[in-house]
C-alpha cells in the first residue's frame, strides 16, 4: 500500500536586500592607513630620486616603534620593519632579522 503524504511547507523568508548596518563593530580606516603609506613611499621615492647614483652614502631609516597590539598598527609596523630590514639589514641572516623584529614586539 502507498500512502502518499502531502502537507504545506512553511514558506521561506523573503531574502535580504542588504545586510543590515554593524554599527558596534570598529573597523579600521582603511582609507587613511593606505593614504599613510602612500605618502611615506613617495617620502622615501623622493629622498632616494635626489640622490646621485654615484654616491655612496648611508641612508637613515628611523627604527619602528614598539608593537603594543592594536590592531589599526599592524599594517604600519610590518612595513616599518621591512623598510628596515631592506635598507639596513638586508645582508644579515633571516634568524637574525627576526630576532631584530622581536625585539619590538
């Protein structure tokens, strides 16, 4: 014997068009960070353009600061490390690089 069951589905809710505002949830601005960045590689563009090819001189390049976890500084002090680690430290071993890094950690 085959019974057939037949019952009405609940309907599904009508999806969402957007989702809704998380206005508790900081994000960080993202905009001005890379605006930031940008303006610190065309610092760093300039001062490398006005030099003569010839010259041998030493570049200065101020240390990062210590890391203390915010999270809106972690794109700042990864590239304040390799500006460093490219211009002062680029001959040393990674081991020694690393070490370097934690230190400001």
């Amino acid at each position: 014997m085959l019974l057939l069951y037949t019952s009405s589905l609940p309907s599904l809710p009508s999806p969402i068009d957007s989702p809704p505002p998380y206005h508790n949830m900081s994000q960080p601005d993202y905009p001005s960070i890379i605006r930031q960045l940008q303006e610190q590689v065309e610092a760093l563009t300039a001062q490398l353009a006005g030099r003569s090819l010839g010259a041998a001189t030493t570049t200065e390049v101020t240390k990062p600061q210590v890391f203390d976890g915010t999270l809106s500084k972690v794109s700042g002090f990864v590239l304040a490390c390799k500006l460093y680690l490219r211009i002062k430290m680029r001959e040393m071993a990674v081991e020694k690089q690393i070490q370097w890094i934690l230190l400001y950690v």
